[in-house]
C-alpha cells in the first residue's frame, strides 16, 4: 500500500525542491503571473498551497534526517512514519493542480 509513494518520494522531493525554488524567482522576474481572470480565492489558495509544500518539504527533510541518525531497529518505528512519506505525492499533485490554475505566463510582447 506504502510501496508506491515511497518509491517516488525521492523524485517527487528532487521535483519539489525545483518548484519551490523556481516558481519565486519567476513571479519577480515577471515570466510568470497570477491568474487574473479567477477570483482572489484563487490567489490566495496559491500562496496557500506553496507555503503548505514548503513546510511538508522542509519537515519530511527533517524527519528523514532524524531517522537517518537515530535509525530505527523494529519495523513498526518504520510503519510509524511511513504515512508521512506516502502522503507527500499527494500533496505534491494537489500544489501542482492549484499552481496550474493560480498562476499564468503573460502575453508576449510585441518587438
């Protein structure tokens, strides 16, 4: 059941980290946009989202280094903090969905 999404926990933080770097540095540089057709629920749902991926990213960070240093003996401490790592992909995807219809590329310009 856990299998899965701990398989692609470790793309899926790769893929995070990227988005969470990049999408700041496009909204200052002007190449990308918030929606300005939807409503401000859209808005602030995207600012929601991105702080939400940014603190579930920066503690399963944490928790992963602890269990890297404390490492865990029994199989049922690795259950204990399984569910945290299987639901990382779907947080992930639901911060995608909402990036998807929050923010916009502007129009080209004319040269």
């Amino acid at each position: 059941m856990f299998l899965l999404p701990l398989l692609a926990f470790p793309f899926l933080l790769a893929v995070a980290a990227y988005r969470l770097y990049v999408l700041p540095r496009r909204y200052m540089s002007g190449t990308l946009q918030m929606a300005q057709g939807t409503s401000k629920p859209i808005s602030l749902l995207t600012g929601l989202a991105y702080l939400g991926l940014l603190a579930y990213t920066v503690c399963l960070v944490l928790l992963a280094c602890k269990l890297a240093l404390s490492s865990p003996t029994s199989i049922a401490e690795w259950l204990a903090v399984a569910p945290a790592f299987a639901g990382y992909p779907v947080a992930y995807i639901a911060a995608e969905w909402v990036f998807y219809y929050g923010f916009r590329r502007p129009p080209k310009q004319a040269k």
